[in-house]
C-alpha cells in the first residue's frame, strides 16, 4: 500500500513535495482512495469518470501499483488524440507493408503493455466501429495487427476514462452499451477540484513547494491569492491549478499573485461578472429557443471555442456542430426538442 496514500487516508500530514501527485484529505477523495486500494489488487476493468484536469491518468497509474502487474507496463493513451484512420494500426499494431508509409512491422498498445495495465483516455471519443473491435479483444484476449493473418493473444488489464458522462455519451451514439458495461465492472467518479474543500490549499502548497526545491527559492502565495483559490471555480480542475501556481512562480518574487492569472475568458473585459454567466430565459421559452440561446452564449462565453463550449454544456462537438448547423438552416415548422439532456448523478456511478 502506497504510503503517501495511506497518509492521506489515515489523515496523516503529507510531506510537501512528495512524490506522489494523487493527494487530497477532502471526504470525496477518501472516498475515491479506498475504492482504488479496493480495486487495485483485483483484476477488474475499471471505468474512471470525471471532468477533464481531475487526475483520471494518476489514478489510474495508484490502481496499476498496487495490482499484480505493477512491474509490468503502464500504457495510456488518447483516443481523441489520435486520427481515426490511425486508431487501429494504434492499438492492434501493422504489419510490414500492410499499407503506405509502413516500412516495417510495429506494435500496437495492446501488445507492448502486455501483462500490464492499459488506460484508453478518452474512451468515447474512439470510433464506433473500433469500439466493436475492441469489445472483441476485452473478450477474447486475442487480435490480429492490421495486415497480418496470425492472431496474437494479449494480457492486459484495460482502465478506460472519460470526461463525459457514460450514459449521455451512450443517448449520444457515442459509445456502444455493450462495451459501456463490458469497461464499467467497477466506476470510480474523480470529483471536480471545486468540490474538494481544502484540498485546493493543500495541493496549491505542494505544488509550490515542489517548484521552491527545483529553484532553490523560498515563495510563498500572499494572503490575497490563498483567498483567490477559493473564489475560483477552478474548470481546469487540478491540472489548471498546477499550471496557475506555476506561472505565478515564474513571474513572482518573493509572494506569488494568483488573481490576475485566473481571469476568466470574456469577450468583453469590462462586463460584470455576472452578466457575462448568466443567461435570462423568458418563463414560456420554446424549447428549441432556449436551447439555441444557451449554446449561442456558451459560444459567446468561451469566444467561438466550440470544444470548450462542447465540455460545458455536456455534449459531444460533434452534437454542437450539429446543433449550430441546424440553426443555420430554415427551421422546419412544429416545435424542435432539446436533445441536451442535464447530466445526472447517475453519471457518477453506472
């Protein structure tokens, strides 16, 4: 059992600077450690949940320590990163000349983290045709590289992740039902960073402390920034934070100011807060005009960046395209229904 884990779970102070970066004493992460100590030493598929930023990969990484495999590979990848002509060759592996540009033969994730662990980031961003594929393998261990005639067998534990909720994604067509309870024998939801209390100061001060030893450098955070990490609703989650303390070390010289660093974005700096993260609806509002109206400000809030508008309003970028591309169109006669449905807090726990 991991030590700086235990720690936390035992409520033990944790070094600052320790090494390990899945830390928290908040209710909701000692939640989310006793499920990993739970489920580590099994062999259980494991479906991570939870928005983009709150440490999906690290735990991942706690369940792959402290399984069986830990000596073995750790692999993750990206499914949404990776250009859906290239996703196979990606996980299966290619053949030497099975198509153009292949100059010899390479192994796929499946192969290369064989008797180790493989985290599929990203799991609804994958195709749904690589998905049947997939559900294939997780069945039978066993695959072909693309241009290959031989079957090969694999052993692999697979964690999948996402930033959506699993059941909207499965509405969406986004991820087959099949494969969602084939990944999801054991959910662990990672919460938002806004929800885990003083968590913030404590990662805020771990982080800091670890750029204080890199640099040789005594930094602090002035009282004015300990009351901004509160404040901040933090999208990012833990990897906006890590990001924010850094810049702030870059800049600062002997107290660090966060405020100025954590603006959020606005087409209108001078507009009140307020009226930049609301939106009136007339009591009466069509369905179809509320829902254009909240996109069209959503939009409007994140300056025309589909993708981070797509992540706020629960849907996929490709619903958002073709959402905007309807209402660039004439609309048809009769009343269109909102297919945005709110997420749930059955999306926490399948």
């Amino acid at each position: 059992m991991s030590a700086a884990i235990t720690g936390v779970m035992l409520g033990q102070p944790i070094p600052l600077g320790s090494s390990s970066p899945l830390a928290g004493a908040s209710p909701v992460m000692q939640e989310v450690f006793r499920l990993i100590e739970r489920v580590g030493p099994t062999e259980a598929s494991v479906l991570l949940t939870g928005e983009s930023g709150s440490g999906k990969e690290l735990a991942a990484a706690a369940i792959h320590e402290r399984s069986s495999r830990r000596n073995r590979p750790f692999i993750a990848i990206n499914c949404g990163a990776i250009p859906a002509g290239l996703i196979e060759a990606e996980l299966f592996g290619f053949e030497k000349g099975s198509f153009t540009g292949a100059l010899r033969g390479h192994a796929g994730v499946f192969e290369r983290a064989d008797g180790g662990t493989l985290l599929l980031d990203e799991i609804t961003e994958m195709p749904l045709d690589m998905q049947t594929r997939l559900l294939r393998v997780l069945e039978t261990k066993k695959f072909y590289r693309v241009g290959a005639n031989t079957e090969l067998s694999t052993d692999v534990r697979v964690i999948a992740a996402t930033n959506r909720c699993p059941l909207q994604a499965v509405q969406n067509g986004q991820l087959r039902e099949d494969i969602l309870y084939r990944l999801a024998v054991f959910p662990i939801h990672m919460p938002p960073l806004r929800d885990r209390g003083n968590d913030i100061d404590l990662l805020a001060e771990r982080f800091l402390a670890d750029l204080n030893v890199q640099a040789a450098a005594q930094k602090r955070l002035t009282a004015l920034s300990r009351m901004t990490l509160r404040q901040h609703s933090w999208p990012g989650n833990v990897r906006e934070l890590k990001n924010c303390i850094e810049r702030a070390f870059i800049l600062g010289d002997q107290w660090l100011e966060l405020a100025p660093l954590i603006q959020k974005p606005t087409a209108d700096n001078n507009a009140a807060p307020d009226d930049r993260e609301r939106l009136d609806i007339r009591v009466g509002s069509r369905i179809y005009d509320m829902e254009r109206s909240l996109i069209e400000a959503t939009l409007q809030y994140f300056q025309g960046n589909k993708r981070r508008a797509a992540e706020a309003l629960g849907c996929s970028l490709k619903t958002l395209y073709n959402k905007l591309n309807g209402y660039a169109q004439p609309r048809a006669s009769g009343i269109a229904q909102s297919r945005i449905k709110p997420q749930s807090q059955e999306c926490a726990s399948i």
